[in-house]
C-alpha cells in the first residue's frame, strides 16, 4: 500500500483546510413555528445544538469538545420524534491520538419541531456516544468515526452509513498523521436509533486513483428497482472531489461510478480548492446538492447544484457563487469563522431546511445550526433564520 506524501506546504494546508471545515445543556431555545411563518430577514441564526458541559454534569460526554455534521430525520409513520445524528468528540480522538478533525463518536438528539428544545440522547457507551470508533487497535475504524448518513429501512430498523479512520501513518511533511486513511462502513439499528451494531468490516474502501479516503457518504434512494446511489468525497494532497457509487442490492455492496462533482477552474471560485461534505434532497423534479466549497484560502461556504432525476450530470446553480457564507446574510456572529457540514431537507410546504456546523473563531467550538428557504429557493436572499 503506497503512503501519500506531500510537501509542507500543502500538508499543513490540507491539515488546515480540513481541521476547520470538518470541525448537553442546550442553553438556546427557538419558539415553535412553520417553516413559512415567524420568519424575519433581520433575524441572526443561533446554534440548535452545541457541545456538552465539559464539567461533567451532562450524561453525554463524549461530545464536549464539539458538535457537528447534522444528519436529521424528520417524524414519519413509524417515529414521532425528529432526531438528528451528529458526531464530535472531547479534544481527542481514540488512544489519544491528537484530532485534526471534530469527528470521533457519534450521538443522537431528538426534538418535537426539528427548530427548538432538542434533547440528547445518552447511548450505552460509557461516554453517552451511540457509535465510536473499535476499541482494536489494528481495526479499519479504530482511530476516529463519524456519522455520514442514516436511513429507514423498514418499521423496525435503521442503517447507518459512517466513516471510521485508521491507525495507518500517512506522510505530511517532515511528520506523519494518523486517522485519515478512511473508509465507509455500515451499522444497523432496530430500536429507533438508540443502540447500534456495526457491519463486519467496511461497505466501500478508499481508491488511490481518487485520494486518501472514501469519506462523508450520503445515500439516495429511488423507487423501487432502481439503484441505490451513494455520495462521497476524497482529497488527493490539493483538491477535494466527490465521486459516487451505486448499489443493486439494497446498501449489501456498492461500484464506484466516478466523479459527480469538483471545484471551479478560476482561481476566484468560491469553490476552486474543491467540494467536500454535501447533502442531496429531492427537490423540483430533480435532485438539489448543497455542498461545502473550499476556496484558494481556505475559506468554506456553501453552494447548491441540481440534477435531473433521469440525469447524472450535476450544474451548479446560482451562477456558480455560494448561497451561505460564515458571518453573513442569516449566519449569526457563531459562524463568522466557518459553516460547513451542510443537511438539506424538503419540507412538505416545498420549503428548504438546512442545517449546518459553524464556529467562531480559532478558540470556539463547534456547533450546529438551522436556516430556511420558504420558498424552496436556494439563491443567497432566500434564506432566513428562525425567529
């Protein structure tokens, strides 16, 4: 197996770039509303979900370091409850090893309205985590994990699409990292989410043609006999580039299908550094991407593309520029450093929500937030926070 090596420079970019994008008490209520009433342009985001009390008085603990990468499912016929899966860690990742991203367990809050008082959820691990990485040292998910995606099977079971780090050293400059040789497993859940059960090893291993990693994945389903697509992305030393896979049997075994999307060619776009974490929602007779865009420096916000349904040619949409951006339009003054880690939902009025990670600054920690489009459109104007 052939260790990546890059110079310096772009290591320390890379370590950078990905540190900042990809990284309790809820002291922050919103009132109950629609999506499509109580709204106000003048109205600054607040964090939905935030880290736990690092002083141990929360029976969740794994989490105290930050929170990030909202994966939520709204009430359907089987569960009552919105719940948002969500992963971070408290300053580590496993055996000590020194984290360069906010991923490493992963834990579950549930809420009545998706918008305000969500509460989490204490898992059987020890930490109050739901799923973490093995506790084998030499195990392909042993060094950090984090949730990618979660999907209704049937009425008693869930599948969980994660990513999990390995203890393999990859070279970076005069020094070497570990946990970024990732892959995609699968675990299952049949009570609702609370306690899960991991696959035996991974569903999808990475590809040197594409990058380091197989990470983030995002699974779409269609109807019957079609099948099923999954969403990921990797990064090669320089760029980040999300490809995708299919499977035919229900999530048992995916093919690679290649590249889905990648940044910009100037070196202006938002996006020219690359295309990292990302959600697919179906939306207008077709399928809407919100995805998180590095530029040149290292800044990440957020863009939107489209696909036809009968398509698998992806466009930008917007004219290419970013629909969020840290600090501005809705984001409070809690994003100005960073917004990434996009969820996109259509909401049965045809609105969008989306729920993302920000942070403030250098010193802050990570924290997760909502906007909405009540119209369902995605240009920068159209997103408001929640009264």
């Amino acid at each position: 197996m052939r260790l990546l090596s890059f110079s310096f420079h772009t290591a320390m970019s890379a370590l950078l770039m990905m540190k900042i994008s990809l990284g309790s008490a809820f002291s922050v209520e919103v009132p109950s509303t629609s999506a499509n009433s109580g709204l106000s342009t003048t109205t600054l985001s607040t964090p939905i979900l935030t880290p736990s009390d690092e002083e141990g008085n929360d029976v969740v603990s794994f989490d105290t370091g930050c929170v990030a990468n909202p994966v939520v499912l709204p009430p359907d016929e089987y569960c009552s409850e919105w719940q948002c899966y969500y992963y971070g860690n408290a300053g580590s990742w496993n055996f000590g090893h020194k984290c360069f991203l906010p991923t490493g367990s992963s834990g579950l809050a549930v809420s009545e309205d998706g918008l305000s008082s969500w509460t989490k959820i204490a898992g059987e691990e020890a930490d109050g985590s739901i799923l973490k990485p093995s506790s084998e040292s030499e195990d392909w998910d042993s060094v950090q994990t984090g949730v990618g995606d979660v999907i209704r099977i049937n009425r008693d079971e869930l599948h969980m699409y994660y990513f999990g780090g390995s203890n393999e050293e990859i070279s970076m400059g005069p020094g070497s990292i570990v946990g970024f040789r990732m892959r995609i497993g699968r675990a299952k859940s049949k009570d609702n989410g609370r306690t899960w059960t991991k696959d035996d090893g991974f569903v999808l291993d990475y590809d040197e043609s594409e990058g380091i990693f197989a990470s983030w994945p995002r699974i779409v389903r269609f109807e019957e006999h079609r099948p099923w697509k999954m969403y990921y992305h990797s990064f090669d030393g320089s760029k980040w580039r999300v490809f995708g896979a299919e499977s035919s049997d229900e999530g048992d075994t995916w093919t690679r299908t290649g590249l889905v999307l990648e940044g910009g060619e100037s070196e202006d776009a938002f996006d020219f550094s690359g295309i990292g974490t990302r959600s697919i929602t179906k939306w207008r007779d077709g399928l809407l991407m919100i995805y998180e865009g590095v530029a040149s420096s290292g800044t990440h916000r957020l863009g939107a593309a489209f696909c036809d349904i009968e398509s698998n040619t992806w466009k930008k949409l917007n004219e290419g520029e970013p629909i969020l951006e840290p600090g501005k339009g809705p984001l409070g003054e809690w994003t100005k450093q960073v917004v990434g880690t996009p969820y996109v939902i259509t909401m049965p009025d045809s609105s969008l929500r989306v729920y993302h990670c920000a942070k403030d600054g250098p010193q802050g920690k990570m924290k997760i937030g909502v906007v909405v489009s009540p119209t369902g459109d995605i240009e920068a104007d159209c997103w408001e926070a929640c009264s």
